[in-house]
C-alpha cells in the first residue's frame, strides 16, 4: 500500500516540476518526431494520469 502512494507521490511530483514534459521532449529529440497522432496520445495519457493521480490523492 505504501508503494502506490510513493508511486503516485512521484508521478505527482514529475508533472508538477515539468519533469516528464523534459523526458518526452529529450525522446522526441533522440529519436524525432513519428507522426502527430502518437504524440498527442501520449500527452493525452500523461494528461489523464495527473488528473487519476490527483483524484486517488484526494481519496486517501
């Protein structure tokens, strides 16, 4: 139980530092861009999981 809540306490952290923006642009910048579709899915998925990480925070 202990661990998801650090795992949440992280991600929660990463986002709000601007932390997993830097990872995606550093990824992109290896490896370019493949096509507009992936990227705004994967924005999308970072986008829903700060908002579940902060709605199971608020729940504890």
């Amino acid at each position: 139980m202990l661990t998801v809540t650090l795992f949440i306490l992280a991600a929660n952290l990463m986002n709000s530092g601007q932390i997993s923006q830097k990872l995606i642009n550093f990824s992109l910048a290896i490896v370019g861009r493949r096509n507009d579709f992936e990227i705004v899915t994967l924005e999308k998925a970072l986008q829903a999981q700060t908002v579940l990480n902060a709605k199971s925070l608020e729940n504890l």
